[in-house]
C-alpha cells in the first residue's frame, strides 16, 4: 500500500522525521489552515468569567470572529459574548488610532462592568506599526481594571499557538506576588476549571494529598487567578502554556511539569511516573489500577477494531503515541498527518518506528494532500482534532471520527476515549454514507 | 474606528467577492494573506449555510518575510498548482487585508502569470477596504460576466426562457424562495435557463444571451443586468414577488415583458388556494389590528415583507431598516407608497435599539443579531443574512411568491398564538 503513496506529494517516512527532526513545509497552498491567533482568542476568551475583550482588527476578521462565536455560543461551550470589536479602518491605517482606542478603551472600562480587560491585536495594527503596547500602558494607569495585552499576529506562526502562549502569558500581570507558597498545591495550566475536578488526574492528585489550587484558562475564577502565584507546583497540560510557566517559575520560584496528553499505557505511566518524581512522592500505585483499566478497554476494542486501518491528524498532541495505543490495539496506521514535533514527539516517534517503520508522516497544515492520501489509501477509519470531512471520508467508504474537545480526559481516561471514539459511529452517520452510495450511483457528486 | 459591541460588523466587499465567486463550480478562489482569514472565511460560510467548500477556496499562506520582502512568490506557486492540479476555469485571487495594505500588485502578478496557467486569472486587490458586501457581489459578479460572456450574440428558443440574477450562497432562505419562484415560472410556461452566480458555471455565464429575459431579483445586480443589457440586448425585469398582491403584480409585469397572455386563471387558482386572510385564522379572542412591524432586512425582502404587513395583512410597518443604501434613490418613496416614513440605512447598534425601544412593535423581522438585540420583541422572524442559528436547507419554507405569503401568514397566527401577551396591549 505504501508503494502507491509514497509518490503522493508532501509525505515523508518516519525515519526521515527522525533524521530531519523536522515536520517538514506543507508544499501546496493551505485549507483549511489550524487557525489563527486572533480567532482562537475570540472563543477562548468568552470562557473566562467576568472578562471583556477588545478585539482591533479589520472588519473581515472581526465579521468573522463574531460569527465563529455566534456558533461556539449555540455549542456545548459554557460562554458568553463579550468581545467588543475595534474596526481597524483605512483612516486609521493613514493617521493611526492610538488616541481612538485610547479613548475608546477608557469609555469601555467607565461603562463595564468586567473584572479584567483583554486588548487584542491581529496581523494589521502589528503590521501597519501601531503601538497598542503603549495605549496599554498609559491605559493601566487610569483605570481600575486589570488590563492585559495579547498579540496574534498570524504571520509570523501559521497556526494559534503563539498567540495561545501568549494569551496564557499575560496572565502574568493579574498574579500577585505571593508571601509564601501553600505546600502541595498545585495549578493546573490549560484545562477548563469547570471539567478538570471531575479528570483522572484531579483525583490522583487529591488522593495523593494534594490540593488544587487554581485551573485555568477556561472558566477560571479571576480571583482564584490572583492568587495562582501562591502554590507550590504548576501541571501544564498543554504546551502552550510552557512560557508562561517558564515566566512563573522565574518570577514565583514555581517549578513546573508538563503532564503532556499521552494515549498509550506505557507514555501514560511514564507521565505519572515522572510527575510523581516532580511532586516528591510515587504516583504509580494508586493508578495501578486505572492502568488495568485501559488495558481491559485494550483487550475489548481488539474485538472489532483488529486489523483495520487508520489515518490520524493532529495539530498539537502526542500524535505518534497515539498511534503507539492504536497499534496496541491490532490496527494498523499507514499514515499521520503532523504539524509539531517536539522532544517528547521525536521519541514517540521513535518509539512508534519499532513498531512499524513503514509509516508515513504529513505535515497536516494544509489538508489537500492529506485528501488525496486517504482516497488513496482508503483507511478503515480517520480521525482528527479538527472537523473531518464527513461527506469526503463517506464518499471514500472511511468512517471519520472526530476528537472533541470537550470534556477534555486526562491520564489512562484518555486512551480509554480514544478507543471509545473508534468504537462507535455517530448517530446518523449510516444516513451519511447512504446519501453518498446514492449521490455516486446517481452521478450527482 | 468603529465600535461594535453586541452586533455584527460590516461584511466588506471582501466577502461579498469570496462568497460569489466561490459559488462558481469551476472556480477556484486564492486568498493571498495569512491562512487565519481563509480559515475562518470558510469556517463562517459554513455557519451560514452549511456547506462544504473543500476545494474551492486556498490561502497562499504568507509569512513574515513575504511581508517584510513583498513577495510574490507564495501566491504564483499557488495559482501555478491550483491550475495544475484541478483545471478550473477560473482562478480568483483576491487580497486579504494584510496583503492589501503593504501593497502588493495583485493585479500584476495576475497579469504576469496569465500566460502560463489556462484558468482565467480575475484579480481583486481591495482587501475588504473598497466597499460594501453588495457591493463586493457586484464586483465579484460584474467581473465573471466580463470575463465569461464571449459570444453576445442573442439566440433564443421556441418557449419563453429567462435567467434569474440575484442568489448568492448566502442570501436568507434562497432554496425556498427559489423554489418558489421555478414554480411559479413552471406554472406561466416559463423556462429557466440560467441562475446567476449562486452555482452558475461558467459556461451557464456564457449562455446567459440565449434566454428572452433577465430576471433581476436583487437590486446589486442591476448594473450586471445593465451592462447585458448594454452589450447583448438582452432586457431585464427587476423584483421580487412577495405577497399576494406583489406576486400578482410581478406576474403582470413578467406577462408583458414576455410578450405571453397574462395566465388570469393560473392566478386565479393560485390566490384561492394560498391567500389565507388574518380574519379567519384570527379568533375573536385575539384582537390583532394593534400589531405593527420593524423590519430590517436588504432592500428587496424589506420592500417584500412591507407589502405583505400592509397590503395583505392591513397591518403597520412602524420603520424599515437597511443595511445599504438601494441603488435606486427613490427607495423611500418604494416604502411611502406603504405609509412607511421612516426608513434608515446602516444604523448603529445604538440607534436600532432606541427604535425598538420607541416603537415597541410587536414583530420584528431581521437577521440573528437584529433578533437577538430586540429579544424584547414578543414576535421575531429571521428574514435577512446571517442567521447561523438558523438553518434554511429545506426549499419548502418560502416567503417569497403565493406560498411564501401563505407560509408567513401561518407563521404569523401561530407564533402570536405562543406569545398572548401580544394580544393584550
């Protein structure tokens, strides 16, 4: 099978990742893109309680921005709209619109009601030159509200995670500068405070005698946020969150781990064993039991996932150790569509090529390429973070599965979901590929 | 510098030249900028109407040292491999705001590459800084046609035929309203030959001269229907039949332009089947005369739903708002004839909400941000775009034409039925 791909444009084994330690250019133009800055800001801010964004943008960004949110807002999504958008004009362009959003901006904190305001910029005012820094900072001084600038230039970062580590950077300035820190306790960095206390991890830290200090960034208490400076530990479960914990152990002498989503039992015990090891105490036997757990959903999903294939993607997660699970499994991953590769990727990866060596790798920022791999290959399943094409994967005879985002599990959990999703089609997805069968048989595509 | 704080900001001509174009089968669009816009530019399609434009749409992904360098580069290897790879007929590249503002000569790089691709290359440089959304329809659509339309010659069939210019993908309720419309024309004997842009290839664009007439439902596309006119003969009518009464008249109309017998009897069975009249549907528990409408919606819906408030239902129409001024001037006298007076285009979120809350009407016609702003309003009907919590796929929930009328005046019965406060004011 490999042979009619490996001619396919943009791929590359995975000894040839290893080799490069690089995920290598997307060659062809990009759809649909792992998003940008600015619009990852617009849905994850509307989740933080009592806050307020200003959002400066051109009118194309910020119409769609109100309209992604408007959809997040019918969603699962506990959030609410509070983006005021600034219309970057072509006046402002010329002349410059400091004072207009000085002014604007001090109205707003007058009127509102919010506990902390967001400034965020996009790819125009950054490119034109305007320093919305230094409003920010005049700003500061005349008002009462916290004020917190984020920057999400899309140019200079393909996809939304600088701006992500930059949005959870500025955090930063809301913590207090602690008097002391409250033993064993621990932040919890990139989780939803709303799902976290009902996670795997939750309870292995509380079991293990810690507290939870404060989680963040979605639905965070900002008061809770104030006082983040005062534990012991902070647990980053996503990486991007990697330089703001950098800055809070600079600044708060706050070690830090990155308990970095695994999926296979081994990288998942190795997690705990290593936060064990960060935290001072052994973690391993109170998860022994979660670890048959996962081993059990293993043995079961054998029955009718065994010998299938499938196509991953995904943008920012342990990739290749879920590939590692799913061959655990008995199935077979002929290809993964990839983006970043970090130290804890490249020994997945390397893991992973003990297992096969075959395997293909694509960088996934533009899925053209990966479309026509999978018509080529003709999986038994994909899946992906991001929103697969149901109609294309059905036209193909693949069954498309699709990683949510939420309730977001941790630990063996996680593994555990991955098997759950492969499990079981999505009510309606029969009616789907029975629409396509005839849609093909009727010429009407 | 505007604010928008609970509303929806202006979609510039930038979408207005996307969305068109996209709803070319064999075209293809190349937003030259950062892949973020392109991202969400078929994400909020997709919100819109449900749609998958996989294929249809790229982004030549440019970085910080495109910027810094201006340079070209990014965008020929796109256009280069668009054409290579899927043969369309046409490649639209059309600036994105970052692109537009360092200036890079969109227009001449097309030019430049033209000779070494087959598509035909149309670019659009303003990057959302050069208009209005229509009038971004009206760009996108005037420069297929220019493109597109060879042979102007006119060579008609036997039966009548007309081509509809108006839908785009994103126009509210199209599939009904449509549906609406073919069934009517099937009813007169009438064939529709082309459907412009809404999923016009390029070769329907190339057999518009073929049909008798051009029927102009939406005012931004008068100057295409103008300059067809201009350079194939080729007349147009423009309207949109809503209402009992407007359909009436929009058939007259369509009768005489045709040169065909006005179908007395068609209308005749028509109105007696679908011209449900308030007094009956109404009991005598439910005093109506008090109800009065604000309707915000572009201009031909709005003109549309202000005849059926008034002239079919004897009800008031307190103000009409736009959300662009009408190509034509005397649009104000359009709503007068009505007893409408107040007419505003392009308000604030501030001004809509004063007069919600002045009016206090009892309906309220719009889109999902126009509804959700006046959520005091008992009644409130979506009747304009975007309505991402709306989806309107099924083409039989017209408004437009006799079951449109019929569709609406049931809408209205059973939703001032769920509200009965609305009959104790």
């Amino acid at each position: 099978m490999n042979s009619a791909i490996k001619d396919l444009q943009g791929t590359s084994s995975l000894c040839e990742i290893l080799e490069t330690r690089s995920a290598g250019e997307s060659s062809v133009p990009i759809f649909p893109g792992l998003g940008c800055g600015f619009f990852s800001i617009s849905h994850n801010i509307p989740a933080i309680r009592g806050a307020c964004a200003v959002m400066i943008a051109p009118a194309l960004c910020a119409y769609n921005a109100r309209l992604a949110l408007s959809r997040w807002e019918q969603s699962s999504r506990d959030i609410e709209n509070n983006l005021i958008f600034f219309l970057y004009e072509e006046d402002d362009l010329i002349h410059g619109a400091g004072e207009s959003i000085r002014q604007a901006l001090i109205d707003i904190c007058q009127r509102g009601t919010f506990k902390v305001l967001f400034v965020v910029t996009s790819c125009l005012p950054e490119i034109v030159g305007e320093d919305v820094e230094a409003v920010v900072r005049q700003l500061r001084d005349l008002v009462s509200v916290p004020v917190l600038l984020i920057k999400t230039e899309n140019f200079t970062d393909m996809t939304a995670r600088l701006s992500q580590a930059n949005a959870l950077l500025s955090f930063l300035d809301l913590m207090e500068h602690p008097r002391e820190h409250i033993q064993k306790s621990v932040n919890i960095i990139g989780s939803s405070a709303r799902d976290f206390p009902s996670s795997e991890l939750s309870s292995v830290l509380q079991e293990a005698g810690y507290s939870i200090n404060t989680v963040f960034p979605s639905g965070c208490d900002l008061d809770r946020l104030k006082k983040a400076s005062r534990a012991e530990y902070n647990v980053l479960l996503t990486r991007n969150a990697t330089l703001l914990a950098e800055k809070m152990q600079a600044e708060f002498c706050i070690p830090f781990y990155l308990f970095d989503a695994a999926y296979s039992p081994q990288a998942i015990s190795d997690n705990y064993a290593g936060l064990g090891t960060f935290l001072g105490c052994d973690l391993l036997p109170s998860v022994a039991a979660r670890k048959d757990g996962l081993t059990d959903a293993i043995q079961s999903a054998r029955d009718h996932l065994e010998g299938s294939s499938i196509i991953i993607s995904l943008s920012n997660s342990r990739v290749f150790d879920m590939a590692t699970l799913l061959y655990d499994v008995g199935m077979y991953v002929p290809l993964i569509g990839f983006n970043q590769l970090t130290t804890t990727d490249l020994s997945d990866a390397s893991r992973l090529s003990c297992r096969d060596s075959e395997i293909l790798t694509i960088n996934n920022l533009s899925i053209s390429p990966l479309d026509e791999c999978i018509a080529t290959i003709r999986p038994n399943y994909y899946l992906s973070f991001g929103n697969p094409d149901a109609i294309f994967c059905a036209r193909n005879g693949v069954r498309a599965r699709r990683l949510v985002s939420r309730p977001h599990p941790n630990g063996f959990d996680a593994g555990r979901r991955i098997l759950e999703i492969l499990s079981k089609d999505k009510p309606g997805l029969s009616t789907l590929v029975l629409r396509e069968q005839m849609r093909e048989k009727a010429g009407i595509l | 510098m505007k604010v928008i704080a609970e509303g929806l900001p202006e979609a510039t001509d930038y979408f207005g030249i996307v969305r068109t174009l996209i709803d070319i089968p064999d075209c293809i669009v190349v937003e030259h900028g950062a892949p973020g816009t392109m991202t969400y530019t078929q994400l909020s399609y997709n919100t819109i109407n449900r749609e998958r434009i996989h294929g249809r749409i790229f982004s030549s992904g440019v970085d910080e040292t495109d910027i810094v360098m201006g340079s070209d580069s990014r965008l020929i290897r796109t256009i280069l491999w668009i054409d290579e790879k899927y043969h369309p007929s046409a490649i639209a590249v059309v600036a994105s705001a970052i692109t537009a503002v360092i200036g890079l000569d969109v227009v001449g790089i097309c030019h430049k590459v033209q000779s070494q691709v087959s598509a035909r290359l149309i670019p659009f440089p303003s990057g959302g800084f050069s208009g209005t959304y229509f009038s971004g329809i009206e760009s996108g659509s005037r420069a297929l046609v220019d493109t597109f339309l060879v042979d102007r010659k006119v060579s008609r069939s036997d039966s009548p035929t007309v081509n509809i210019l108006g839908p785009t993908g994103d126009v509210f309720n199209r599939a009904s309203d449509y549906e609406e419309i073919r069934r009517i024309l099937g009813l007169l004997g009438v064939q529709v030959n082309t459907v412009f842009p809404r999923g016009c290839s390029t070769s329907g664009i190339a057999s518009i001269p073929s049909a008798d007439l051009n029927l102009v439902t939406r005012d931004l596309m008068l100057p295409v229907a103008t300059y067809i006119r201009d350079i194939c003969g080729q007349e147009y009518l423009y309207g949109l039949p809503m209402g009992i009464r407007g359909t009436i008249q929009w058939i007259r109309d369509l009768s005489a332009h045709l040169d065909i017998p006005y179908p007395e009897m068609m209308v005749a069975r028509e109105v007696a089947s679908w011209a449900y009249a308030l007094p009956e549907l109404f009991g005598r528990v439910h005093p109506y005369e008090q109800f009065s409408a604000v309707i915000a919606a572009p201009f031909e819906y709005a003109y549309g739903l202000s005849r059926i408030v008034t002239e079919d239902w004897g009800l008031q129409v307190s103000s009409v708002l736009l959300p662009e001024k009408p190509r034509s001037s005397s649009y104000s006298d359009a709503f007068a004839t009505f007893g409408i007076s107040r007419v505003e285009v392009d308000l604030s979120d501030n001004r809509y909400r004063d007069i919600l809350r002045t009016e206090k009407p009892t309906l309220l016609f719009g889109n999902t941000y126009h509804l959700k702003m006046g959520k005091q309003v008992p009644i409130r009907i979506h009747a304009a775009s975007p309505t991402p919590d709306l989806i309107t796929l099924f083409d039989g929930t017209p408004y437009a034409g006799f079951r449109g009328y019929a569709y609406l005046t049931q809408r209205l019965v059973n939703e001032a039925i769920a509200h009965p406060e609305v009959f104790r004011t």
